[in-house]
C-alpha cells in the first residue's frame, strides 16, 4: 500500500507536467522550487479604468489557476507600483559606516515600491513581477505590460516580457488583453494557455435541459441550443468546431452535430432506439462513435458511423449496457467506455474493432464517465471505491499500470470529469445536496474553481 501511494503522488506530480514536457522553457525555476511572482493591480487611465476590476481579476486568475507559480499575497505588496520601467529607481548608496557601527536599512529608508529590491526582499520576497499600465488610444483598449526577472538586480536586465496587447474597449476586450499577457507570463514556464478554449456543459437554467458554453474561467455562459427540450451528453470534435449531444427534442433520443461557428445544425441519421448517447470524434475529426441500442432491445451497443450518421456498425456485442465511448485522442486505436458485462458498472478498454476487451476498474464499487488524457496514455473517471453506492469521486489511471489516483474526497458527489486541452486541468459536476454546479481542478486535484452558480449544471466537456 504504501508504495502505490507514493507511485500515486509521484503520478499526480507527473500529470501537471506532462503538458509542459515538450515546452521550451525561457524562464528557470528558483532550484526547482515554484516559483514566486506578484501581480498587482494595475490602473487604467481615463475610459480604461472602468473595465479595470475585469482586467486585474482575469490575470491573476489565469496566472493562479496554471498552477505554475505562487502569487504573493496583496496585503505583502509595496504600496508604489510601477506602471511602466522609468517608474523604477536605483537604490540611494547605503551611509557610511561608523567606527563601531554597521549602517542598516530602515522601513523608512526602503523604496517603497519604487526599487526592484522591494519587490524581491521581504515581505513579498518574489522572483518575479508583472506590472503596466491600460489606456484607450484611438478607440482601441491598450496593454502595455512587462514582466521582471527580479533576481537580475538592476531594471536594464531585468526584462523578461515587455509588449503591447489590444483589444476592444468594453469588459471583453480587458478580459482578452489580460488573457494574452497571462499565457505570455504562464507560457514562459512551459504552461499551455486555455484562453480561446471552451467549455460545454448542459444545464436548465432556462427552464429546459439545454447546451451551454463558457470560458474555462467561467466567464461568457451563453446557451447552445434552444430546443426547450433535453439536450445532455455533449462531446467537442478535435478541432472544436463541432458539438456532438443527445437531445430529446423529437421525442426520442437523437443525436445532434453542430457546427460551433456559426450554431448550425450538420445532421445527423439517428437509428430508431430507446438510447442514441453522442460519445466521442475519432482523432481526424471524421467519425464519432457512440452509444445505442438500435436492434439490441434494451442493452446498449457501441458502434461507429461518419459523422451525418451513415456507415454506422455496432463495435460491440454485449449482454449488458456499454455506453460513454471515448476514443484515444492520441492513438485513434482504442476505446475507453463503462460497462456493466461484470455485474457493477466499471470501465473498460477496446481496440476499435471490438477486439482485446479488458477491464480496467478491479470490480470494487460503480466506475463510469472515462475521459482520455491527451497524451492518449491516463485516463480520468468517476468512482464510488471506498465510499456508498452513488457517491462518486474522481479518480486517473494509467491505463497501462493501472495505478490510479484519487482526486476529490466526498464533499458532495463528484463527476463527469473532462480533461482540458493542456493536460493539466480537468472540468467536473459536483452534486451537494440538490445543487449540480461546474468546477474545474489542476490533475492533483489542487486549485478547485467553481464555475457556474446557476441552475443545474452537468456533463462538461472542454474543447478547443
């Protein structure tokens, strides 16, 4: 036991990572340690200042939720903050010393802020800073933003990031300008930015179960579909600009396909059936395999088809309801999906064409919603090992060991989850009491955000 624990620690460690492992990486770590960066606010002058508390919060955010660097505290900051490198001043040379007497440098003879060593000294001791200034010049929302390496000492060497972002003058333009210098700050680490990425999700917050979209900050919900039906269950084509999801709009379970940009219906021929559940896009984007139990009765099937719905063929042939396929995002080889062959529903794995089946859950409790990691070689899941029937936790594998690692404990139920393009985080519902909300969480299950506030929310996919 002890050693599948500390393989598991060492595994949750290695999935931050594993993202940034082709990265070049500009920036070193502080002797391996995370490094420490502070973000203050920045100020806007004239018509930028209003979109300001948008800007600051979306930046430190991003730069948080990356999990590559610690953020110092705002109440440690100095009070002076530079808006752009003039601001900086060289330290006054130190009194001379008396017979007897070490001169020592006093709170009042610090500067303030105004000196690269009040950034990197106690008490914000950081590695780095990120500091500018926004306006609005010829109808258009400017950044100017820099980063400092602070342990180079003086402000002629210390640039690390110095450039100009633009964007539109209202929030939306703020959040995109403080989104692009995040992903320059994080990419400089190795991190792999997720602004421009979204996430899907179904919720009934109009009243019906419908498709809806977000930033993967949460920021811009805005709803999909608009069938005043059930529409659950969607998936994101490798390209992200297609939505796969089952609605019950016709009366019966269909599946849909839409093009994200514009929304538009691509159809789809759906066999007659009790169940049509939209699973996943194989990894060139043209086909999708999904679950049903056309000519099956009332156990499921996985089968393929292309994606208007022609050319479909049953991969499996079971006894018992298999659904929640999920295609190897890297490989395009082998599926992942929840069957309930063994008796309790667990995941299993198969080659697309039905061959090699093997379990991967021992049999213990309920196992079901596999989401592949991009590399194609973990996975990530919903367990109710170790706790009661129906209370779910989030788990990884490796698929090849089969050493997992668990990620939530209790605290409602947990499940869904879904891997976001960089590897690093995943997207989950969680149920407490009768409240189904979205979260999000860094693969050591550190950093968790709650998304949505509205309604129940359910099912969240992460696309490109």
């Amino acid at each position: 036991m002890k050693k599948l624990i500390c393989f598991a620690l060492a595994s949750a460690g290695a999935l931050l990572v594993l993202a940034a492992q082709d990265a070049r990486i500009v920036v070193d770590r502080t002797q391996g340690a995370i490094p420490v960066i502070a973000i203050p606010d920045l100020r806007g002058s004239g018509d930028a200042q209003k979109f300001m508390g948008a800007f600051n919060e979306t930046l430190y955010n991003d730069v948080n939720s990356s999990g590559l660097l610690k953020i110092v505290p705002k109440t440690s900051l100095p009070l002076f903050v530079p808006q752009q490198p003039s601001d900086f001043q060289q330290p006054a040379p130190p009194p001379a010393p008396t017979r007897g007497r070490t001169p020592q440098m006093t709170q009042a003879a610090s500067g303030g802020g105004r000196w690269m060593q009040d950034w990197s000294s106690p008490p914000p001791q950081a590695n780095y800073l990120a500091f500018g200034y926004t306006a609005v010049q010829n109808g258009v929302f400017v950044l100017q933003g820099w980063l400092y390496d602070l342990s180079k000492g003086n402000p002629a060497a210390a640039q690390v990031i110095g450039n100009r972002y633009l964007g539109s003058v209202d929030e939306a333009g703020a959040r995109k300008v403080a989104h692009e210098f995040a992903a320059e700050i994080v990419g400089l680490f190795g991190g792999k930015s997720l602004f421009g990425t979204h996430i899907y999700f179904s919720s009934n917050r109009s009243g019906h179960k419908e498709i809806w979209a977000m930033d993967p900050d949460g920021k811009n919900q805005r709803q999909i579909t608009r069938f005043n039906s059930i529409s659950t269950y969607p998936n994101v084509s490798p390209d992200g600009t297609k939505i796969a999801f089952t609605s019950w709009v016709k009366g019966q379970p269909a599946i849909f396909i839409f093009s994200v940009d514009p929304v538009r219906d691509l159809r789809f021929y759906n066999q007659t059936a009790s169940v049509n559940q939209a699973g996943s896009f194989t990894p060139d984007g043209k086909q999708i395999v999904y679950a049903s139990s056309a000519g099956n009765g009332i156990c499921c099937r996985i089968f393929i088809a292309n994606l208007d719905g022609t050319g479909f063929r049953p991969i499996s042939s079971p006894s018992a309801i298999e659904v929640e396929p999920k295609v190897n995002p890297k490989t395009g080889a082998d599926i992942v999906f929840s069957s309930g062959r063994s008796g309790p529903q667990q995941i299993y794995r198969m080659n697309m064409d039905g061959a090699d089946v093997e379990r991967l859950t021992p049999g213990v409790g309920e196992a079901s919603n596999p989401s592949w990691h991009p590399d194609g070689q973990h996975i990530a899941f919903a367990w109710t090992q170790g706790y009661a029937t129906g209370a779910f936790n989030i788990f990884t594998m490796n698929v090849a060991t089969r050493e997992y690692v668990q990620l939530t404990h209790g605290d409602g139920k947990n499940e869904n989850p879904n891997w976001a393009p960089d590897g690093v985080h995943i997207v989950f519902a969680k149920t407490r009491g009768n409240s189904s909300q979205i979260y999000t969480m860094l693969a050591n299950g550190t950093q968790i955000q709650q998304l949505t506030t509205a309604g129940q929310n359910e099912r969240p996919v992460w696309g490109r």
